[in-house]
C-alpha cells in the first residue's frame, strides 16, 4: 500500500510517521459496525429530511452512536455519543431509530433493492 503523504515510500528517520507502513494495519481509524439511513420527506409541507445512524469504536476501543442529520442535499448536523460497552450503545441506537420510525422516517430503498 502506498501512503499518499509519502508517495516515494522511504522512511527518513526512526520516529516517522510512516512506520504504520511496518504494521500492516490498515483498518483506518474508525470502524462501522452498523450503519442506518433513514428519510422523512413530505412533499405537502416542503420536509425532505434524513438521520444517518452508525455504531462505531473510536481511536481507544470506545463505542460511539454517531448521528448526522439533516436536509437532504445538505451535509447536517451531526452528534458523537460514547458508551461504555457495546451493549449500551446498541441499546441507544434502537432507541434513536424507533424514535424516528414513530416520527414518520422510513428507510430510504437502494438501487440494489430495487432490482
């Protein structure tokens, strides 16, 4: 893998930042664990809006409920809430997502599921 801040791959010095190219660790530094769409849109009152809801670990091993939301074309808000076990953060998530489902969101089809 070639690191884009250092294209011609030489380390110059013992404390280089490109050491991560020795580890092999690829993984990046947050992990989705689940990720959920979901839309609002009512044409009669101009609402076109979504929530985006992932379960994600941080750099230290915590488990984060990410929530971006928003208009939709528009990037959003977006919130960061930590949990002390997976367990925990699962358990926010669903709560969130039932929230919203009451709202009037739906899940947004894919063009997957559309053939």
């Amino acid at each position: 893998m070639i690191n884009p801040m250092n294209p011609n791959g030489t380390i110059d010095s013992y404390l280089s930042l490109d050491a991560w190219l020795a580890c092999g660790d690829d993984s990046g530094m947050a992990q989705h664990l689940y990720q959920i769409r979901i839309e609002r849109i009512d044409r009669s009152c101009n609402m076109a809006r979504f929530y985006y809801l992932s379960l994600q670990r941080d750099l230290f091993g915590a488990v984060c409920v990410v929530r971006n939301w928003g208009r939709l074309g528009t990037g959003g808000q977006s919130c960061t809430d930590i949990y002390d076990s997976e367990q925990k953060a699962i358990a926010a998530l669903l709560a969130l997502l039932r929230q919203k489902l009451r709202k009037g969101y739906r899940f947004r089809a894919t063009a997957a599921a559309l053939h």
